[in-house]
C-alpha cells in the first residue's frame, strides 16, 4: 500500500503521537491522553494556511502563517499562529528564537504599516498613502539619474552607472522577487545596492 505522506503531515502525526504518549508518561489515562492528541491535530483546522517567508534574516526560512476570518466574504482576517514550514527545503521546519516569535513581531503596538514622511522644516513623521509614496520615490530617482547618471567613464568606454541613488532591499524574499529586485535597481545603473541582512 502506498502512503502519501508529506514531511509536514508526518510531523504532525508523529506530533499527536508524542503527545499521547507523554501525558501517558505523565500519568495520564490513555482517555486523556486520546483528547489532547485528537484536540492538537485539530486546534488550527479551521484557520488558513499562507505560505511566507521570514522577514528577519539571509536565511529566508519558510513560515506557515494560520489565520482566521474570509477575506473573500470582506471579514478581517486575524493572525493566529505562525509556525516553521516542515516542507520547505531551507529550514525543514525550524526556526530560531527570532522566526519563532514572529506572531509577537506582526502584533506589535509600535509596528509601523503605512509610509510616513518628515517633510523639509518639520520635526514630525507624518502618515502618507502608499501611492503617495511611490510617487515621491519614482520622482526622485527619476531625477536624480536625469541629473547624474555617468554615461562613460574617462577612457570613453560606456558605463551608464548611477551612484548618488543607493537602493536596499528586503533578504527575505523568494528567488523570482530577488531576480526582479536585481534586474529593476541594475537597469538604473544604480551601484550601491545591499539588503538588510547586512544592517
Ligand atoms: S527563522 Fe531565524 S534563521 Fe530563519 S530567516 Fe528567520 S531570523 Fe533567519
């Protein structure tokens, strides 16, 4: 008989099954033990699962965010677990002390979630939309390598660099948003170019 198991399903059945198993250690009756291995299998059956990745460091390890509320049916959605994903290739499961207290890091009261700015003479950061946002940043470099882009170096050869814009980018990302990344902030010509695993 073939038995189409996942490395994640198979950990969460070796889950329940440890947990049965160490409250019967515990001196609890196989009754027990029976319901909380049953309840566990099941605490987040009713949430949904979107795949992520850590936002913290390089290591970019794969995370399983659980949430509940139908963003089709216009409901909020809430996150209510995060937890490591045991099927991808790069941390099997695992996560250090920063992934595994992402929840905390999403929920956080002084989480910024929208742009802000301090406008020239000001001494506050104010809200702006993302629209807003974008727009002053595409102007900007948009001017900036109008003003500055070295077209050739001194020996005539074409160069097109542009180094008084510097561009930093998440390390958090998948291969296909890095490659993109790359190909948008190179075809500028922009040379100074880094993520924040390196901050
Ligand atoms: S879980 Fe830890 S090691 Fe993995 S990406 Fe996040 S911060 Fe880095």
């Amino acid at each position: 008989m073939n038995v189409d198991l996942t490395r994640r399903s198979f950990l969460k059945l070796a889950g329940a099954g440890a947990a049965a198993t160490t409250l019967g250690a515990m001196g609890f009756g196989a009754a027990e033990a029976a319901t909380a291995a049953h309840v566990r299998a099941f605490k987040l059956a009713t949430t949904t699962e979107t795949r992520n990745i850590c936002t913290y460091c390089s290591v970019a390890c794969g995370i399983i965010l659980y949430s509940r509320g139908d963003l089709a049916a216009g409901e909020k959605a809430e996150l209510v677990h995060i937890e490591g994903d045991a099927d991808h290739p790069t941390n099997r499961g695992t996560l250090c002390p920063k992934g595994a207290a992402l929840k905390s890091y999403v929920k956080a009261d002084t989480r910024l979630t929208r742009p802000r700015i301090r406008r020239p003479g000001s001494d506050r950061f104010e809200d702006i939309s993302w629209d807003e946002a974008l727009d002053r940043i595409a102007r900007a470099v948009k001017d900036d390598r109008d003003a500055n882009l070295v077209e050739r170096n001194a020996a005539g050869t074409t160069v097109n660099r542009l180094t008084t814009t510097g561009f930093l980018a998440a390390s958090a990302t998948t291969n296909e948003t890095a490659w993109a990344t790359w190909k948008v902030v190179r075809s500028l010509g922009i040379v100074g170019f880094d993520n924040q695993a390196r901050v």
